[in-house]
C-alpha cells in the first residue's frame, strides 16, 4: 500500500476514536485536503476493501484497513514519543513521525520499541 493510503487510513481510525461517525469531509478537514482529493481515495480504498461506505457516507475500517491504521498509528505514537524523549519539540517530532512511519521497516521498528522498553519511555 501507498503511503498515502496509509495517511488516510490512519486519520480514519483516528477520528473514528473520537466516537462521531467518519465522513469523507471529516478525514479533508483533518488532512487540509480537497474533497475531490478526498472522495477519489475513498473510492480506491472501499474497492481494494480496506474501508465501508454506508448510504450515509459514514466510512468504516475494514480488519485489513484496521489492521494496517493500527499498525501505522503505532508506529507514529511511538516514534513521535522517541523523538521527543530525544529533546526534539513536539511539532517538529509529530511532522517526522508522520513521514518516517510509511518508510521505517518492521524490522527497525521492532528494535526501536524494544529499545525503549529497556531504556526509559515505555
């Protein structure tokens, strides 16, 4: 999967955490995208069956699109916490946690997260 298409299926399951139902306009809103933007990579995702679209609109994670934001909100919590037990400030560990989530492998991840539980953190 795109990195991409990752993003928004961690801003789904984000904004699905806050218990409102997810719409197409709530994820552009979350994102600062364009609701065409928006709308045509819902339509890529509900047909490569990561999400559900009801008559509503109201859009769901699938197990696998659940699967994939959690494993990708997971990666974004803990590398955003890392970098700023590191001294770096918040703003600046959030942007670089969202970028190096999509690339960082499960390997390097793995290694990352037991560093931390040994050393301090979590």
């Amino acid at each position: 999967m795109q990195e991409s298409g990752e993003m928004y299926l961690e801003t789904i399951l984000v904004l699905s955490k806050k218990g409102a139902p997810v719409r197409s306009l709530d994820v552009a809103n979350q994102l600062g995208f364009s609701k065409p933007s928006v709308s045509r990579a819902m339509a890529i995702l509900k047909k490569g069956e990561f999400i559900k679209i009801d008559g509503q609109g109201y859009i769901t994670l699938t197990p696998e699109g659940s699967k994939i934001a959690k494993k990708i909100y997971e990666r974004h919590v803990v590398i955003s916490e890392l970098l700023m037990e590191l001294g770096v400030d918040m703003k600046t560990a959030e942007e670089d946690a969202c970028r190096i989530e999509h690339v960082i492998s499960d390997k390097t991840f793995k290694a990352l997260k037991k560093h931390r539980k040994e050393y301090g953190g979590g």
